[in-house]
C-alpha cells in the first residue's frame, strides 16, 4: 500500500486525506485492492456510524479510490473489491434517522453503485453488482429505494436476464411503494412473463398511486399481456377506458385494445360510444378505433352493419393513412357480409379520385369484390373455389395416384404438422424414420392451395410489411396451428408466399379467367363513337390501354388510374374531361417523345418508366392491340431492311392504330420540336 494511504487509514487523519488526490493514479493502481479491504475494515467498525473524521476519511478514499479506478480502465480488476463493500454496508442500518437523513452507509454505498453502474455495458461487472445491489430494494429507505431503480433500469438495457432471477425481490418492491421500479418492468419482461402475469391484478390495483410516467409503464407492459393472455385483462377493461381522457396514455391502452379486441371482442360492445368520442376529441387515434369496430363485426351481423355505417361516416373527417385502415377493415367485413358492401358502394366509390394511390387501388378491389360477389350464386361455390378444382387432376405414375392441386372441398380450416412447412418435398421421402411422408406431401399441398387462394384473395404483390400480415391472416383462417412467434416458420411461409407471386405475375396467373377475358375484350376499340364508353370500361375494368405520340406512333402501354384526370392543374381547364391520369405498364424501347403532352409536366420521356404517375390527353389513346401491331409489324419491317437495305420504312404507320386520327378539338400541347422516330420494340 502506497505510504500516504496507509497513514491516512491507519490515523484516519483527515488533514492528510486531501494529499491523496495529488498522488499519480499509475502509483496508487497496485495498491487499490488493499485500500479498499482497508476502508472495509473501518466501514464495519461498530463506531462508524457515530463519528464523523472517519465517515469524512472513508468519503474522501472512497472517492480517490474511484477516481484512480476510473482513469486506469480497471474497473473489471476491482469489482470484487467494490462489491464487497456493498456487502458490508448491507450489514448495517439502511433507514434515514427521525431527521430523514441518510446514515453513513447508505451514503457510501450510494457513492459505490452510482460509480459500479456507470459500467453497465460491461457484463462481468454487472454478474458480480446486480445480485448484491437488488437487495437493497428491502431497506425502507425511499431515497436510496429510488436511486437503485434508476440503476437497476439502466442495467437492463443490457443486463435483463441478469435482473429476471430477482423479479419476485422487484415486484414486492414495486408493490410496497416504490413505483420508480415501473421503468424496470417492460425492459425484463419476456424474461419472466409468467411472473409478472401472476402478480397482474396487483399492478392494476396501484395505477392510481403512480404517477403518469410510471403509469406509462404499466400500460406498457400490460400491452405485452394483451397479445398473448386476454383474459387476464378482460375485467379491467371498463377501468382503462377511465384513462382514454389522457392524451398521453390513450395511445398506449388504444394498442391495448386493439390486441384484446382481436381475440374477445364481445367486451368492447358497452364501449363503442366512448371509443368514438376519443377518435371525435382525438383524431390522431382514429385507425385505433377503427381496428377494434372492425373486430366487433365478427360478434353479429348487427354490429357489422353499425361499423359499416360508422366506417361509411368517417370517409369526410379520415385522412389518408386513416382511409386506407378504413377501406381495409371493410374489405375485411365485406368477406363475410357482401350485402353490406354492396349497400354502401355507391359513397365507396367517390374515393375513386383520391390523391392516394392505395386508396385508389383499395376502391377498385372493393370494386371489384363487388361484382364477383354479386354475381355468385347464393349455395355455389366461390370463383377461386372453382377455379381451384378446375385444376384438380390426377397422373398415374408407376401405380401411384398424385394431386397436382388440391380440390375446393380440400380447403377446409385444419391444423397439420408443421414438420411439413420445414421440410422439403426430397427430404420427406428421403428419409426413411417418418412414419407417413404421405400425412407430409397431403399437408404441403395443402398448405401451396391455401397460400395461393390467399395471394389472389388479398391481391397482394409483396411480403414486406403490412401486406405479409394481411396474408397470415388468411392463411390462419384456414390453417389452424400456425404460430406467429415461430421465427423459422414464418421465415419459410414468407418464402413460400414468394414464390406464389413470382408464379403468379410470370404466367399472369388470374383466380376468375373468365372475368379476365370480359377485361380483354372490352380494351378492343374499334372507333371514335364508341371511344368514351370503352375508356370508362377500361378504367372500370384495369385494362391496358396504348399512349401515342404527337404523329399516332404508339410509344407505350398504361393502365388508367383516373378518368377524368384528378391533375389539379388540368382539372382547371376548360374540359378536363379531356385528359386521363394513366400509370405507365411498357414502355417502347427506343421510344423518344420532346415533351410530355401535359405543360406542367416535371420530367423528361426519358425519365418516365414503369408505374410512373403522367396525364394524357384523351385523343392521344388507342386499344392495347395497337401496341402489339406496332411490334409486329416492327420485326417485319426490321427483318425486310436487312434483305434490302435500300427500302426504306413507311413515314408515318398510317391508318392501322384502330383510331381514326386526332380530332381538331384535341387539348393543346407543348410544340413538337422534332418528328418522334419509330420505336424498336423488344
């Protein structure tokens, strides 16, 4: 031990303790270990607590001892030491005096955890601190109580499963009064759920102590209870709706809500008025609520009826992001109550012209759910149904019978062996201890038919995000023992669901081939008189239409979006009527345009590409058969040059475009600086 620091101990004199900090900290690092078994000794003298030159003495070492600790980078080297007086301190009297001050060792053994835990990233040192500090959670003394909960909190950042074995310790803290332990709660949850569940009743009971963030807290980790244990919270539901009138704990207990709602939603039936008068007060909650009226619609068909009229009431005050939640919780209610849709489809459609595309696109699915719905049979099945079976064929192979597709009657809600998503089809009858492979290969086909019905159900074109949880929800309507907190099973249902669409979109793949055909043949335009009509039909119906230069060359094929064009700057002339809003498909490759055709137009032709947004005029669009023409008659012309390199193409494509020419009333256009060549199509 260094000279100076044993005299200081050994004398405890306090005149000298202050030379301490004029040592150099790589002198005093070898020592350090024993000073602190030094201070240790007096710390556990019986006389500590009564006399002040050695509490000031221990204080002034302490921090000395820190300080060298700190500047060395070896706190890993001293824990043991440090902790252990932790130990001592826990030996004798914690409470604050009548004056409500702090003894000695509570004071010293602050000073030592607030120093341990500014080390709460490194694991060893939490192993040694966290098992020795949770117990002074047991003193009564409030302050030092709420400084360990700052501590503890801070630790689980990094250090949760180290906290769950004490969660009993924290929990009876919590209980008694010390509610900054709330913090600590939804950080060590998922490691001792259970612990927590038990105790549920008790926490519900002192919300009304805490304040709100502490009450924040327990919110939070009564949300973590909602998704999987419903009805442990079920009876506090008419005591959470008290605190709905807090903007800012309504949007934690709304999530709540909507996880409870999910799976029981018969308790919110007496709370529908009030849940409307938070999203009326609240605007900024409204997809909340309207997630838990769209749970009520599987109760009756009463309360579907409502929160269709409630939806239908909302479209005026919704904004985008709240539309889209709306239009999909009625598709959702459409599934299972057509006539419903069928009712309210006229107001649904007036979103048709909104400057959201995916409320447009969720109009034209509703749209379109419609018509397939209307024209089913009431006892028939249903197109995808039908479409199903269709394929249904059997080949007979070494006398062995195999379903290619299964049939509609196959696809019956039930649960099958999750071995069958994680294995591969070679690696079932490969391996020789399955009992069945068959139960497998039945289960694979089984669980292809119902991804594939839910794909051309939900319409979806990706897995990313929102669109992969709306195909779970389909897929669990039929397949009943799915577990979503299966890391590895939803890891290969999404690869599954992949190449479900990469097959779809290659062969343009359609559930209804019949209600395909109605859209080819209502894209064929034959003249002018007719031209409106077919446009409206091809905007009804998703057809593919062809866009034309300024000389009638077919450049590209789009799909109408908006009929007539919802550009604001177009919408204030004179006709409007007379341009489209259309979404570009193909585009010709080689196709060059000087200008777009609308004078505010932002880009450039060659910037245009695939699904991007332009307004055309009405008079510069033809039938989708142009386009292919064009391409055919392309390769004959390119074929024709290469035998005769002096003939030269026609100037202009003539007459074939199934157009006559453009009208005298065509809306103006920007000047064409240099005649548009003819585009080589690929």
């Amino acid at each position: 031990m260094h000279e100076l620091f044993a005299f200081v101990l050994r004398n405890k004199d306090l005149s000298k303790a202050g030379d301490l900090f004029s040592l150099d900290d790589r002198d005093i690092k070898r020592c350090l270990i024993s000073v602190l078994q030094k201070i240790g000794e007096i710390l556990d003298n019986k006389d500590f607590a009564s006399n002040d030159n050695d509490q000031r003495v221990v204080d002034i070492c302490v921090a000395r001892v820190t300080t060298a600790i700190r500047k060395t980078e070896s706190i890993e080297k001293h824990a043991v030491a440090l902790v252990r007086l932790l130990e001592l301190c826990q030996k004798h009297n914690l409470n604050p005096s009548s004056q409500e001050e702090d003894p000695p060792h509570a004071k010293i053994a602050s000073d030592i955890m607030a120093f341990l835990f500014m080390h709460y990233d490194k694991g060893k040192v939490m192993i040694l601190a966290i098992p020795v500090v949770v117990n002074f959670l047991c003193c009564n003394n409030k302050e030092l109580g709420r400084n360990v909960s700052s501590y503890l909190s801070l630790a689980a950042l990094d250090n949760a499963d180290l906290l769950a074995p004490h969660v009993d310790l924290i929990l009876s803290s919590l209980l008694r009064g010390n509610y900054f332990l709330s913090t600590l709660l939804p950080q060590i949850f998922t490691q001792c759920r259970q612990a927590v569940i038990d105790q549920t009743d008790c926490l519900v009971k002192i919300i009304d102590k805490c304040e709100l963030s502490q009450r924040l807290n327990l919110f939070q980790v009564f949300g973590m209870i909602a998704k999987t244990d419903t009805k442990v919270l079920e009876k506090y539901v008419r005591k959470f709706v008290k605190y709905l009138s807090s903007n800012t704990l309504s949007p934690m207990i709304l999530c709540l809500f909507v996880d409870m709602a999910t799976a029981s939603p018969l308790i919110f039936v007496d709370h529908v008025s009030t849940l409307q008068k938070v999203a009326k007060q609240q605007p900024t909650h409204i997809v909340q609520v309207m997630q838990i009226m769209g749970a009520l619609v599987t109760i009756h068909k009463d309360y579907a009826r409502k929160s269709m009229d409630y939806f239908v009431s909302q479209f005026g005050s919704a904004d985008q992001t709240a539309l889209t939640v709306i239009l999909q919780e009625i598709k959702a209610l459409s599934l299972n109550n057509h006539d419903l849709l069928d009712l309210n489809l006229e107001e649904i459609s007036k979103l048709s012209r909104n400057g959201s595309s995916a409320v447009r696109i969720l109009v034209q699915q509703l749209k379109e759910d419609n018509s397939k719905y209307s024209s089913a049979a009431p006892m028939e099945n249903t197109k995808q149904e039908r479409w199903a079976l269709s394929q249904t064929k059997e080949s007979s192979t070494n006398g062995k019978t195999h379903m290619r597709v299964p049939a509609a009657g196959f696809l019956q809600p039930r649960s099958i062996d999750i071995s069958s998503i994680l294995l591969m089809r070679r690696q079932i009858f490969g391996d020789p201890e399955l009992e069945n492979p068959q139960t497998l290969v039945n289960d694979q086909n089984f669980l292809c038919a119902v991804i594939r019905r839910a794909v051309i159900e939900t319409g979806i074109r990706s897995v990313k995000g929102h669109n992969f949880h709306e195909l779970m929800l389909k897929i669990k309507e039929l397949v009943l023992n799915i577990n979503d907190e299966d890391k590895e099973v939803m890891k290969k249902l999404k690869e599954k669901a992949t190449n479900v669409i990469h097959y779809l979109k290659k062969r343009q793949v359609s559930p209804d081939r019949e209600f395909k055909k109605r859209k080819l043949d209502y894209g064929k335009f034959s003249t002018d008189d007719d031209k409106e009509e077919k446009l409206q039909t091809c905007y009804k119906t998703g057809s593919l239409v062809t866009l034309l230069d300024y000389k009638d060359v077919p450049i590209a094929k789009a799909n109408i979006v908006a009929y007539p064009c919802t550009d604001l700057f177009i919408k204030d002339t004179d006709d409007p009527g007379a341009w489209l809003s259309v979404m570009i498909e193909y585009k010709g490759k080689g196709s060059v345009l000087d200008y777009l055709p609308a004078s505010n137009a932002m880009q450039d032709w060659k910037d245009v590409g695939r699904n991007s947004l332009v307004s055309w005029p009405r008079e510069m669009v033809a039938n989708d058969k142009t386009y292919d023409d064009l391409l055919c008659q392309g390769q004959e012309r390119k074929a024709n040059t290469e035998e005769n390199s002096k003939e030269e193409l026609p100037s202009t494509p003539g007459t074939c475009w199934g157009f006559a020419a453009s009208s005298p009333s065509q809306p103006a256009c920007h000047p064409v600086r240099r005649q548009a060549s003819l585009p080589a199509y690929a």
